[in-house]
C-alpha cells in the first residue's frame, strides 16, 4: 500500500472542511485527491482506505456518524445535515427550470454546479447552472435562457441571490475539455475545478453529451483517480421533450449573430475588459464564461495553506 495515501486522505479532508463538509469513508475513496507527493494511487481499493483511516490515521482524524473530519471540527456535521435538507428545495427549483430551458433543441446537458451534487448548498445561495449547447449556438441559447429567466423572475440580483439562477458559464460541445481553462498547471493543479467537474450534476443530458464531456476530462483521474460520472436518480432527471423540434424551423444561423451582437452591445463593459486577462471571464463562440469574482485561486492557496499548517501540526 502506498506510503503516502495518509496525506492523500488528509488532502481530500482538508478541502472539504473549506466548504465544512465531512466526509464519509465511500467519499473519502470517492474523492481521494492525489497531490503531488504521491505517484499511484490508481488501483487503490475502499478496503486501503479502510485500512489507513484503521491503522495510520486512528488517531489523526476523528469520525463520528459515520463522517471522518479534521480534528476539532465535529461541528461541521450539523452544518452538513442542515444544508442537506435545505437542498431539496433548490433541487426541485433546479429541475423545474431545466425543464423549461430543456425546450430548445440547442441545449445538450444541463448541470449544477458549486457542489450541489454533495446537497451542501447554503440556504441563501444561488443555483449554478452549468450549459452545454450545439456548436454554432451558444449566443442563441444564453439569449433565451436569460430572457426565460428574465421574464419569470429568476435572475439573481446583489439584494437577492436565493434561489436564483445564475447562468454564468455556457460551453460548445466543440469545447467539452475544460483542461484550458485551470488557472495552475505546477505543483496542486486547479484543485477547485478538478471537484467542480466530479460533481456536476447532470439534470438534463441529450445525446449522451454529459457521458462525453466526463470522456474529454478523464485529464482530472490524474488529480483525482476514483473520478467516475455520476448517475442522476430518475427523481431528478429530465428526458428530451419533442415540443421543442418548433424551433429548428427558424434560421439560427442567422438569429445566432443577431444574438451575439445584441449581448455584446448591453453586456457591461468591466465585463468585456476583464475577458481574456482574468481567469474567471471568457467570452468567445465556444466558452461563455461570466465569473468576476472567480474564487478558484483563493480555494487553491487556501487548501495549500491548510495543508502546510494541519498536516505539519497534526501528522
């Protein structure tokens, strides 16, 4: 057994308690993050990490119902048993919008983001809405999810996010592979992103779109090795509506550069500055990617630190 599968379990144990997230041992294996000081951690089984949490880490780490948590830290149980019956309404929120924006035939996958697969979404926050369109849509359908969700009274604002759907990040699927986008590529790599892209949860998946993006960013195993794509429970999937084949009577090709112009017109400009000098705004015909306050490097030195500090104090 690997030597260094202990700091691989503390890893992943010190990202999650960011988010005060324990972790049970099936997660723990789940979301096992390799760091740079471990080589093969590829064939690793539940029963190695049983055997480390029993024998190495005994008396390193605590658990109590069945979660393992950093020590001192048993308090992030209530907080993970609260936000999981707070999620279950966002989830309803979800699919009901999914549903909507499912009518247009351009859209191939619909996901959350943010860890809302893991149910550990804050009562007050915003629903993530992760988009994949056809190639040569992606202005078109950004232009009618925001005027959906404009109409029906979605859209977040400062005063209120709760509940919101923020439609922030629409990608092609000429554009599946997110390895581009990580904002480090030495030492820790994008830590955030790597989780991000193992828990999107698909709600909505057209043309096994969602079972091909996990494909293309397989790139990920290499930072987390038990990746695998996450199976949706028939409660929270939605099938393809035939209704929407109304729409493939317009010319799109058309109305797409139409929809480009006019977003980019009224799009804000601190916006359209920040494209292409800042890791959390992208703006082109494959990637839509709308986060000012992109957190990923903050979650990145943030883990590194807490790593430094606990595991040098504590292990």
């Amino acid at each position: 057994m690997n030597d260094n599968l202990d700091k691989s379990i503390i890893s992943s144990l010190i990202f999650f308690d960011i988010f005060d997230y324990p972790l049970t041992k099936l997660e723990i294996w789940k979301f096992l993050y390799k760091n740079n000081y471990n080589n093969d951690h590829a064939k690793l089984s539940l029963f190695d990490i049983e055997k480390t949490l029993n024998n190495k880490l005994i008396n390193k780490i605590e658990n109590k119902n069945g979660f393992y948590f950093l020590p001192g830290k048993k308090n992030i149980i209530k907080i993970r048993n609260k936000r999981y019956k707070q999620s279950f309404y966002k989830f309803q929120k979800a699919k009901k919008a999914s549903k909507i924006f499912s009518l247009l035939p351009f859209i191939k996958m619909i996901a959350i983001g943010n860890f809302m697969p893991s149910n550990n979404t804050k009562k007050e926050s915003d629903l993530d809405f992760f988009i994949v369109t056809k190639k040569n849509r992606i202005w078109i359908t950004r232009f009618f999810c925001v005027l959906i969700s404009q109409l029906l009274g979605w859209r977040p604002t400062k005063k209120n996010k709760k509940d919101k759907i923020c439609l922030s990040f629409f990608i092609s699927e000429k554009n599946l592979d997110l390895r581009n986008i990580a904002i480090a590529k030495e030492k820790i790599n994008d830590i955030y992103l790597c989780y991000w892209i193992a828990t999107l949860y698909p709600l909505y998946n057209k043309g096994k779109t969602y079972e091909n993006f996990v494909s293309q960013n397989s790139w990920i195993k290499k930072y987390l090795p038990n990746f695998a794509k996450i199976i949706p429970i028939q409660q929270r999937k939605i099938n393809p509506c035939f209704f929407s084949f109304i729409f493939l009577l317009l010319n799109f090709n058309f109305l797409e550069k139409i929809a480009k112009k006019i977003q980019l017109k009224i799009m804000p400009e601190n916006l359209k500055k920040l494209a292409g000098k800042s890791d959390g705004v992208i703006i082109n015909d494959d990637i839509l990617k709308f986060h000012e306050n992109d957190r990923r490097k903050y979650y990145r030195n943030k883990f590194l630190n807490n790593y430094e500090k606990i595991y040098k104090k504590n292990f």
